[in-house]
C-alpha cells in the first residue's frame, strides 16, 4: 500500500497512544492519505523462558499476538473515529523504533505519528522513549508528537521560523496538513553577544534601534518565505519577537491558544542526543499542544507525483 501521501501512526495501544491513532485518522480523513495503523510487539524476552515453558513460548506469543489484533480491531471499529477511513492495521515483532522505521520505509510514508507518552516505566520522562529516540534518530520523515485527545482538525498552526531550508519545507507541511488552520509565522530571534554587547557598556538605546532594524528585515523575509511557500498574504500572519527563541515559541503558541507547532529538526551528528537542537527539544518538553517536527528537506524522500 503505496501513495502519494501514506500517513504511518504507531501504536502501543495504551490510552496515550489512542490520541495519536484518532488524529491520524482526522489526518487522513482531510487529506485523502492512506493510512496504516501500526503495532510493534518486542517478545525477544520470552525466548529466555523457553528452558522453563518449552514449546508453550510459542504458544504465549501467538496468545499475545492474537490480542493484539483484538485490541486493534477495537481501536479502530468506531465509526466516530474511522472517519470513513479504511485504515490497513499490521503487527510487527521487534523492537518498536525499528519497525516503525521499517515499515514507514516500506509505506514510503510522508507522516509519521506517535503518541507523546505510552505504557512506560519512565512516566517521569517528558516523552516516551520511543518517541524520543524516533524523534532522534529520523532524518527523512516529518514526525508528528501528538499530546492531546483531538476534537476536531487543527484550528490555529504556530510554525516556528529560523531561515534555515527546513524552515520553507515547515511552512509547506503546516498548509499540506492543516490546510483549513490559521496560520503563524514566528520568527524569535537574540542578537549575537547581545549579553556581552550590554557587559560592554555598549549604549542600550542603540541596541533597541538595532533590534528595531533587525525586526523589519526578520519581517520582510518572513513574508518572502510564505511567498516561496505559495502563500497567499491572506493566507497568513507573521509575528517578530527579540527573545529567546525556545521560550518565545512556547509563550506565543500559549498565547494564541495554537493546536500545534511545526519546527524544525536540525544537524547531523553521530551522536543522536544532539540531532533535534536545543530549541526543538525545549519545545518538545515544554509545549501544550502537539508538535509536527520537520525533517531537513534535503535528506526527505522525493514527494514529486
């Protein structure tokens, strides 16, 4: 099952977890995607007690694989949720980041979602640790982190600007898959040594005409990247903030009441602690709503027809 647009959502099956299945399904529903409603299922463990259970090993996991699909059939039997969408349920055995990897790679999928949180010991975690570790290590697809049990398709989209090439590709993406929502483009921005500019003694009335002047120009290239975007002006607001970025983000979406916020995911260190960027982390930790990250467009898969 492969199209033009594949939406792939995880599954722990967990209450959490549920948020994310009926978003995809509202995704999907307004996009005309596909959609694949995926759950992973480690048993690796159980190989250990086969000395102890023998053959009934097998036994045990096809018992809990057989749950599994009940449970699935359940989650996705209420046409309230459907959507009238017929969604392709599968059960993958493994560790749940590799066969979410995997099977988006096998869906060429152009979203992937997961819960926030799921059925973990780690509670005290801001998210899951599958979440966290996708969210990490992948480097092709947009992920979207969803926090809240939705009510309806999103209503009003923050989409976090920096001017780097995700940027242009995150404006996209917030019209592709919220195309009905109120769109914001922010722009949160620190000048460089400003601290040490002020320790200087650096007159304080020239920084703010400084800040002044950098805003307009911040501003002028936002509206120039909507316009690469295909946004029309009405289609649009923009907002420039001087502040510290990661918190300025969280204070807006707050501010505007937004259902999600699109950033950008950026690097490419080997160690994988380092590839979502502090700010894409503090946003991820501290935000209310849910969070679509973006990938760099220069390492996402072709989208052309």
């Amino acid at each position: 099952m492969t199209s033009a647009r594949t939406i792939l959502v995880a599954t722990d099956l967990s209450a959490p977890a549920r948020h994310a299945v009926e978003r995809a399904f509202l995704l999907a529903a307004s996009s005309g995607s596909e959609l694949c409603i995926l759950h992973a299922m480690e048993l690796d463990a159980l190989d250990s007690l086969r000395e102890m259970w023998g053959d009934d090993v097998s036994a045990v996991k096809a018992a809990l694989n057989s749950d599994a699909r009940k449970h699935l059939d359940e989650l996705t039997s209420a046409a309230a949720i459907r959507r009238g969408v017929a969604a392709r349920t599968c059960i993958a055995e493994g560790k749940p980041l590799n066969a979410i990897a995997a099977e988006a790679d096998a869906l060429d999928a152009r979203l992937v979602v997961i819960g926030a949180r799921g059925e973990s010991p780690l509670r005290h975690t801001v998210l899951g640790p599958t979440a966290a570790r996708l969210l990490r290590k992948s480097s092709q697809r947009p992920v979207l982190v969803v926090k809240n049990e939705p009510h309806a398709t999103y209503g009003c989209v923050l989409v976090a600007v920096d001017f780097s090439p995700v940027s242009l590709e995150a404006v996209r993406l917030a019209r592709r898959w919220a195309p009905k929502a109120d769109l914001v483009l922010l722009h949160a921005f620190e000048l460089p040594y400003e601290g040490k500019l002020r320790l200087a003694g650096v007159d304080a009335q020239e920084i703010r005409r400084y800040v002044t002047s950098s805003s307009e120009n911040r501003r002028e290239r936002l509206h120039e990247l909507a316009a690469t975007a295909g946004l029309a002006p009405a289609e649009y607001l923009v907002r420039v903030i001087h502040g510290d970025p990661a918190q300025q983000i969280i204070g807006v979406a707050q501010e505007l009441a937004s259902d999600l916020i699109v950033i950008g995911k950026h690097g490419s260190h080997l160690v994988e602690e380092f590839l979502l960027g502090s700010v894409t982390k503090h946003v991820l930790a501290e935000s209310r709503c849910d969070v679509l990250v973006i990938c760099d467009p220069r390492d996402a898969p072709d989208e052309s027809p």
